[in-house]
C-alpha cells in the first residue's frame, strides 16, 4: 500500500522552476532525475525509507510556491523534514538571490549571462556522495560517456521503487558499491583506476572516514585538503564536490573543460582560458564563484541545446 504526503515550499523569490527543470532535463548529469516542462521526479532514499518525490510550481516568478507530494511505503514525520530539507538543497531553494545579482551585474560580460536569467539558481547533486562519484567518473571524458558510465554503475548497483506501476532508479548506497567486484567496472567501461577510486571512497563513506556531515562545518580549504588526501580525488573533482555537492557559494571548479571553454570565448580571448586565467576572472565573482561557475555551465547547456534544435 503506497501512501502519499503533501507539502509546500515557499523558494526564496524570485525563483523560475521551470529554468531549473530545463536545466535538468538537458543536463548529462541527469541520470537518476524524471521531469518535463513542469513536473520534477526523483527517487530517494529518505530517513531510511525508499521514497518518490514529485515537484511542480504552484505560484509565479516573483512569488513562487513548489507543491511537493512524497509517496512510498511508509511516508512519516522525519521522511517529510528530509524531504522538505533535500528539496531545498537541490534547487537552491533559500538562498536571496540578490547578493549574487548584485556582483554580476557589476562585470559587464558576466551580466549578458546572468541578467537574462534572474529567477535562476543552482541545482545541485541530492547529495555529497552522488557528487564525488559522478566526479570522480567525469575525469577527464566527456560529458555524454560520462553519463552513460554513470548509469552503467547505478544500473549494476542500484535498486528502484515502483510507484503507480512505473519503476524510479534508486543512487545505490556506499556500501552497494563497495561490495562490487572491480571486473565488473571494467567490464562497463570503467579505467582500473577510475574504478579503484570509485570503490575506496564508498568504502570510505560507508565506513564513516569519509564524513560529508562533519566536512560541511569546516572551511572551503580544509574540505579540499580532505577530500583529496583519497587517491584519485584531484583538485578538480573535490571543487566540484565541494559546489555541486555541498552548496558552496564561492567554490569553482576552474579547471572544468566547459567552464574554461566558454569563459574564453565570452572574454575574446580566442582560445580556451587557462585555469589560472579562470580563477583570476573569478576574483570578481568573490563570494559567489560557485554560483558564476553554475550560470556559465547554463550556458554552455544553453548553447549545446541550440546546436541540437
């Protein structure tokens, strides 16, 4: 018997979900994520109980109302806060956007990028772990084998809810992918050391030694350090965790290809940026470098999208 639950959230406005839908219907990271125009889906598990969350807008831009329904097995009290807390994470949901507005419009080029978009946010990762192994598997391929990489592992260690007779793909816990047989990686498409990284830290997360809870109180640079004292976790990937996972506002990932690419060609520099060139152009975007870094990889999406039509 499947129960359902209901609740509202008021977004800090102003807020566009449907610019956040878009951006997950076209992302490559968007392998676990169900949604159209309007409607978001996602399966999660939730104070340890399998649950799906559907999302869609109820208000307008600028006073914005997501009505949230959570449906599984057992629905109670503590699934419903984290829900509500997930929900928020993902979308950004809290966060005054005026702040970060305020610092893009002050460069000139940045703000023909953002300022087109004022009810845009960040979406992020539903969690650190799901951040860490998506980046670890995006190393240095591109984003279309990364994903298909990525579903090959959820595929091989995941588990899914049915629900109304359609089945949600599930993030496999740590441990689930701890107990994989390498050989079975490789026989994905994995790299031995890709899938020697990807084992040690869900080893490291199941365990409790990689504790993404006790990383979130310390600071930015202290996160880095333990991050990438894991073999095979670069500055890169730990940035990304750190933004994508975390919700950092200041963390870039500025030795991301796109990133690189696409800030190159806004500043007329005819080739991509180098990382350093990245991080000293980011000075400006001081602390709201990972919601710059969002804001470009939008349009990055936006262009590839256009490419496609």
């Amino acid at each position: 018997m499947i129960q359902r639950r209901a609740f509202e959230i008021a977004p800090a406005p102003p807020y566009d979900f449907a610019l956040a839908l878009h951006y997950v219907r076209h992302a490559h990271t968007s392998i676990l994520e169900r949604g159209d125009e309007t409607i978001y889906r996602r399966a999660l598990r939730l104070a340890g109980r399998d649950v799906l969350l559907v999302a869609h807008a109820t208000g307008t831009i600028s006073e914005p109302r997501l009505q949230v329904e959570v449906a599984g097995e057992t629905v109670d009290d503590a699934v419903l806060a984290e829900a509500d807390a997930r929900l928020r994470h993902i979308f950004t949901l809290d966060i005054d956007p005026a702040p970060f507005l305020e610092v893009a419009m002050a460069d000139p080029v940045f703000a023909r990028v953002a300022a087109p978009y004022p009810g845009l946010r960040p979406v992020l990762m539903a969690s650190p772990y799901e951040s860490l192994i998506g980046a670890i598997i995006g190393q240095q391929i591109t984003t279309a084998f990364a994903a298909k990489v990525k579903r090959a592992l959820f595929d091989l260690a995941g588990r899914s809810i049915e629900i109304d007779s359609v089945h949600y793909p599930l993030l496999p816990e740590p441990a689930e992918v701890a107990a994989l047989d390498p050989a079975e990686l490789l026989a994905r498409q994995f790299s031995r050391q890709k899938a020697a990284t990807v084992l040690n830290v869900s080893r490291a997360v199941a365990s409790g030694e990689l504790n993404f809870a006790a990383l979130s109180s310390l600071p930015p640079d202290e996160i880095l350090a333990r991050l990438t004292q894991h073999k095979g976790v670069g500055r890169w990937t730990a940035e990304v965790v750190l933004m994508r996972g975390l919700g950092a506002h200041d963390a870039i990932p500025a030795g991301d290809v796109g990133l690189r690419a696409v800030i190159g060609r806004a500043y007329g520099l005819g080739r991509h940026a180098t990382e350093a060139e990245v991080r000293a152009r980011a000075e400006a975007w001081a602390g709201w470098r990972g919601w710059a870094t969002f804001f470009w990889w939008h349009q990055v999406q936006l262009e590839r999208v256009a490419r496609s039509d």
